[in-house]
C-alpha cells in the first residue's frame, strides 16, 4: 500500500500559483496542500509546477508490446507506464485504447483485457492512470458491448475517430503502408480491406449509433469528443450530438470551428517539440499562436509534454505559466477535475519539482504521494528526512 508523506513544507522554490512564478513556500499532508508551520526541505533554486495532466497517451501500448510480435503481460506494461508517466512529471493520465474493427490490439476484446488490467492494477499506481476509449464510428453493432464495459470500468472519457478512408487512401497512394498495417493485425491486405469495405457498408448505420452512444454517455456522466476532425463541417457534427472536445483537428478549420463553437482543442506536444505534425497535418506551433489551442497531450511520448511547454517559452509563444497551464490547468477543466491543475490550498497534493538550471524533473508528487525522485532534489530531500528520523529519535 502506497503511504502519503510524512507532514511536509517546501521552502526556497519558486511557486506557480494564480498564474505567477513567486517565491513562496509551499505546504503538503495528508493527500492535500495545506497550511501551516511543518518541517521543511529547502527546494531553493527549483521550480514547484502543478502536476502535468495527460489526456491523451497511447505511449503504453510500447510498454505492453515493445516489439508488435512480443508483447508482455498487461500488468508489468502498465506498471511500466506508470514510472514513465511520474518520471516525466505527469499525476493524472488518460491511457488512449482503441475500440475498432481493425481487431488485434485495437479491437475490442483487447480493450477489455486492458479495462481488466488497469481495475486491478489501479491500487497500486503511484499515477492516477484512467482509460480513454478511442470508439471507431463503424463499429456500430458493439454500441450495447461498448456501453456495458464502460459501466462496468468507469470508463470517463471517450472520442470517436474514423479510420476508414485513411486506409482506402493508403490502399490506394501507399499500399506498402497498408501491408504493414495488415500485418500488424495479423492478416493480409486483401483481407483487411475486405474488413475496411464491411464497415463502409454500414455507414447509413452510423449517425444513430452515434446518436444513442451520446444519448448514453450524457447519461453516464461521461466526458466524449473526437479525434482527427479533418474540416469545420465534421467537427460541427460531432459538437451537434456532444461530442465537443476536438483532439488532434488536422486543419486550422477544424480548430477555428471548434473554437468558434467553444469546443476545446487538444493538440499533441511532440507535435509542438519537433516543429510540426509526423503525420503532415497542420502544426501544434501554428494553431497555438492564433489561439485555437487549449491543451497539449503527450500523444505516443510523454516527454513531450514538459518539453513542450519550455519550447514555447523559449520561441516566445508564451510565459511559463501560460505554457504550463496547457498541460495542467486547461486539461482539468476539459476533463472536469476541480481538484487538480493548480496549487491551492485544499487541492489534490499534484505537483512536480523542477531544477531551474537544467529544467529536469527531479520529484513528482501525485495525491501526496512521492512517485518519483532524483538528481540534487533525492539529495535534500534524503538528507531532510534522515534528520527528521534522528530528531525523532
């Protein structure tokens, strides 16, 4: 059973707190940010930042299957994801799982298994990990099956996304692209497209099934949105039935409407960090510069995240604490999670602790608990600690 830390207060640290860096302490018992005189750890020359919210990584499927022919046991994956994600920072993540006909590791019996493995392995996690399920559109006759495995895992956060006319295009402009694909899923070209043409062939079937699904998740409390709005029209679609978060819109229409429509706007931070979109669509950097960016996620690398965040600092785009709210307040609000996203008194104890100098992450605090510690920070704080225990004694 993970502990909280022993009554502590943080001196010497520069503190982002009501959007400014200050100088001031700052105090953690019991799971909270509190008040009051406690013992106290010199953090001078550090930064203490909120703790970074990920709402959107799918880096775990590395973890679970480093290599598409070896994967391991879900449970040391997400175990494994769970260091990553502390180590960079990151106190709440969503862990992006594909709920699609393309089958494999992202069809729905592996969701399950996924849904399974994190229930069990959530009381040990040092990260508050959830799921998100990415819902491919055409799927329409597992609706009933979806809902149930999300009533049964308290699954909060879903997108829909539509991977059909990718792989035509594939098929078409790239067809050694679509091999590997196939392959990954274990079957031929021939037999995945045969799959791609099945799930076309429903499309009259799709705006019901989308319909009752946000009928339910309304219901359900459930948060949903879309991935990969390819223009203002698609993205104006989902925002009628609910679906109002936008989360990697591939134009600036896509974005503008969502803003236009008050929908928030999640681009990837490796998007942010390497100049521009893997994929070709249109760059993080651009979107946030016109305002139509309000969260970054870590995408497939949770380094990003915090990377990002200094990148934008040091090109001009924004001051640190406008950068950092990117990954921390902003996604709390999307996400509806008051207790989180800043350092208040009586929020959840979030927090990571950065060297001023070198920028690195040295501690990660997440609900009071440590989750992470290294570099000159484990020095102090070890040495802090070993005279506590002797004045105790």
């Amino acid at each position: 059973m993970v502990q909280f830390l022993s009554p502590l207060r943080f001196t010497g640290a520069k503190i982002l707190r009501d959007g400014a860096l200050q100088q001031r302490s700052l105090s953690v018992a019991d799971g909270r940010i509190t008040k009051g005189p406690l013992p106290e750890v010199d953090l001078s020359g550090y930064l203490i930042l909120p703790g970074i919210i990920d709402l959107h990584g799918d880096a775990f499927e590395r973890h679970v299957a480093p290599r598409p022919t070896a994967p391991f046991d879900l449970s040391i994956g997400l175990t494994s994801t769970d260091r990553d994600a502390a180590t960079n920072g990151v106190t709440t993540a969503w862990l992006a799982q594909s709920w699609s006909w393309e089958g494999g590791h992202r069809g729905p019996d592996h969701a399950e298994a996924v849904m399974g493995a994190l229930a069990t392995y959530r009381r040990h996690a040092l990260t508050d990990l959830r799921l998100q399920v990415r819902c491919e559109t055409h799927l329409v006759d597992s609706g009933p099956r979806l809902l149930a495995a999300i009533r049964q895992h308290g699954i909060d956060y879903v997108v829909f996304n539509n991977h059909l006319d990718e792989a035509v295009e594939l098929a078409r402009e790239k067809p050694e692209n679509l091999y590997l694909w196939a392959k990954q899923a274990g079957r031929t070209p021939e037999e995945h497209m045969e799959l791609v043409n099945a799930a076309h062939a429903r499309a009259g079937d799709v705006p019901r099934h989308l319909c009752d699904l946000a009928e339910s998740f309304d219901t359900l409390g459930v948060v949903y949105g879309s991935h990969d709005d390819p223009d203002g029209e698609t993205r104006e679609r989902y925002s009628m039935i609910g679906a109002r978060i936008a989360e990697f819109p591939t134009s600036r229409r896509a974005a503008a409407a969502a803003k236009a429509m008050n929908d928030p706007v999640l681009m990837g931070a490796p998007n942010v960090v390497r100049g521009g979109s893997q994929s070709g669509n249109v760059a993080a950097i651009d979107l946030i510069s016109q305002g139509l960016c309000d969260a970054l996620v870590s995408d497939y690398y949770y380094p990003a995240l915090s990377n990002a965040a200094w990148y934008l600092v040091d090109h001009g785009y924004l001051d640190l604490p406008k950068a950092w709210a990117l990954i921390s307040e902003k996604p709390a609000e999307i996400l509806r999670l008051p207790d989180r996203g800043r350092l208040d008194y009586g929020k959840r104890a979030d927090l990571c602790v950065v060297n001023e100098e070198t920028r690195q992450i040295e501690m990660t605090i997440s609900a009071g608990r440590l989750s992470f510690l290294a570099g000159e920070a484990a020095h102090r704080f070890a040495g802090r600690i070993a005279t506590l225990e002797m004045a105790a004694e």
